[in-house]
C-alpha cells in the first residue's frame, strides 16, 4: 500500500511542528517503526526550518510566500520532498557543500543533519526556477502488528 499527501504551508516557524506532526501521525498509523519516524521527522523539521529561513521574502502585498512539504510511503520506502521559492543554493557545482557547521554556531547543521538520518539526500536548486527542492529517503521497518505493512 501507498501513502502520500503534499501541504502548502506558509513560511513561519509554525508551520515547521504542522509538518513534523503530520508525518509522525501517518507513520503511527503506518505501523513504521517509531525509531524511523523519529529520525524522519528529524530530518523534515530541519528541512521545513531551512526552507522557512532560507525560502525567499515576503510577496507583493505583505503576503507570506509558501513551501511545499511532499510525503510518499511506498512499499520498503519513505520519500520526503521540501521545496520553497527562494533564491536556491549558488551555482557553483549546484549542489552545496554538506559540511558540519562550527562548534560555536547557532545553526548551520540542517543539511547535515538530514544526511546523517536519510539513507539518500538530494539537494537541487535548477536553473530554470526560482527555489530549492530538499529531498531525502529512508529504508523503513514496520511494526510487527503494523496494519499497512509493506507486503
């Protein structure tokens, strides 16, 4: 069986516990081992926390810009997707650096972080389009009385 669902969420830092909720709540109901969905709404809240921080400025009018947050359970695998509509990641060699972060740094550790709790990372901000797509996977394990249970 499959699972996914996709939120539009505004660019505040409330938005950040919606999604990780939201995640926890349909690997719960999942059967997904809850070690694995720990680690996964990890790796989404520093996701949803860059995009918020990092996503673009306010839109014509005062409104707030928007980020997608993407969310698969298929089979053996869960996929999360975060993109916004910032600026994206420089250029050069179009993917940045995943480096760990000072030890006397507020912040800085997000993406590494992610790639410490994902099985797969992949960090794309196209040419073509204003913005920057996180995307990370992970193996799961079930529950031995999980009711959707990959077969």
């Amino acid at each position: 069986m499959s699972i996914w669902w996709s939120l539009h969420l505004r660019r505040e830092a409330a938005s950040v516990p919606l999604a990780r909720r939201l995640l926890l709540g349909t690997m719960e109901t999942a059967g997904v081992d809850p070690d694995i969905s720990y680690d996964l709404s990890v790796a989404l809240s520093e996701a949803c926390a860059n995009a918020v921080e990092h996503g673009g400025g306010a839109m014509h009018g005062g409104a707030t810009e928007a980020y997608r947050v993407t969310a698969y359970l298929d089979g053996e695998k869960c996929r999360i997707e975060v993109a916004d509509s910032g600026p994206g990641f420089p250029r050069a060699g179009s993917r940045p650096p995943i480096r760990p972060a000072c030890t006397d740094a507020e912040g800085g550790r997000g993406l590494c972080l992610i790639q410490e709790l994902a099985d797969h990372v992949h960090i794309d901000s196209a040419p073509d389009r204003c913005g920057a797509v996180v995307s990370f996977d992970k193996v799961l394990k079930w529950r031995q009385d999980a009711p959707l249970m990959a077969v």
